[in-house]
C-alpha cells in the first residue's frame, strides 16, 4: 500500500472518529427534544419503529443487534413515556406490534424540521451537485462496509476472543 493512500486511510479514520462522536452529543439533543427521559438509545428505536410502522419486537432486535430482553426493557420505557403502543398482531395471537404513538409522531417531525433546517443552514454553501456527490460517496462507503467482513472482527475470531 502506498505512503498516500495508508495516509489517507488515516485522514478518513480521523474524520469518521469525529463524525461518531458529534453523532453521540447530537443523538443526545435530539432525543431530550422528543422527550426529557428519552435516550439515545430508545430515539433511534423509535426513529425505525416510525418508519418500519407497526413492527414486532424481533424486528427491532435483528435490526439493532440486540437480545429479547434489552429490547423488552426499551419497549416498556418507550410505552411509560407515551411514545410508543403495543397491541396484539391480528395475523398472530401470540406476538404483538408496537407502533409510535400520535404524540411521538409529532414530536419526532418536529426534530426533523429542525434538523433539516440546521443541515440547510450549515450546508449553504454546498452545490447541489456537492451535496449529492458526498451522498453519493458516503453511500458507497457505508456500502462497502456493510459487504465486507469487520477485519478487527476475525481478528478476534481466529484468535478465539469473540
């Protein structure tokens, strides 16, 4: 691997480390505008539960990795917070959808104007062309990473730590 390119693997893990780290505080600001109780975590469970609608709690595990029982707990703090509902699955006796709740519909569009307008603002200067380019990029990016295996992950899977 040449000198530029490994230096520029370094650049973009430099301002990915970053990107992460200002997600985390907006991620935070975000979900105290939905709810003063709500944490990051349970705002982008409700973030996918509003957008994949109705939803069984599998769903929600498989999506975000996790087991029954975490989701269980982020479902019934969601549901004591008004955000979210559970009702029985009508194809399913045994199972249960969870859906947003009106408030929590309108909360979220609500955080969604005003994020929208702040990244208008702070992108101003940005061409269109620009604009869909670095989309278009980080796509690929997020792509290329979806499809590859984590090299840190077997890493740690040959050498027994996983």
């Amino acid at each position: 691997m040449g000198e530029n390119r490994a230096q520029s693997l370094r650049d973009l893990e430099s301002e990915v480390g970053i990107l992460v780290r200002r997600i985390r505080r907006v991620l935070w600001v975000r979900a105290r505008a939905v709810h003063e109780d709500l944490q990051p975590s349970g705002y982008l469970i409700l973030g996918s539960i509003e957008r994949e609608g109705p939803v069984r709690a599998s769903v929600i595990a498989e999506q975000f990795d996790l087991d029954k029982g975490a989701v269980s707990r982020q479902v019934k703090h969601l549901v004591s917070l008004g955000l979210i509902e559970v009702e029985k699955d009508p194809t399913d006796a045994r199972a249960v959808l969870i859906s947003v709740t009106p408030e929590a519909r309108t909360r979220m569009a609500d955080v969604a104007a005003h994020r929208h307008k702040g990244l208008s603002e702070r992108l101003a200067d940005w061409t269109d062309d620009e604009l869909a380019s670095f989309a278009g990029e980080l796509g690929r990016y997020n792509r290329a990473l979806e499809l590859a295996p984590h090299p840190e992950a077997e890493a740690l899977s040959s050498a027994g730590l996983s």
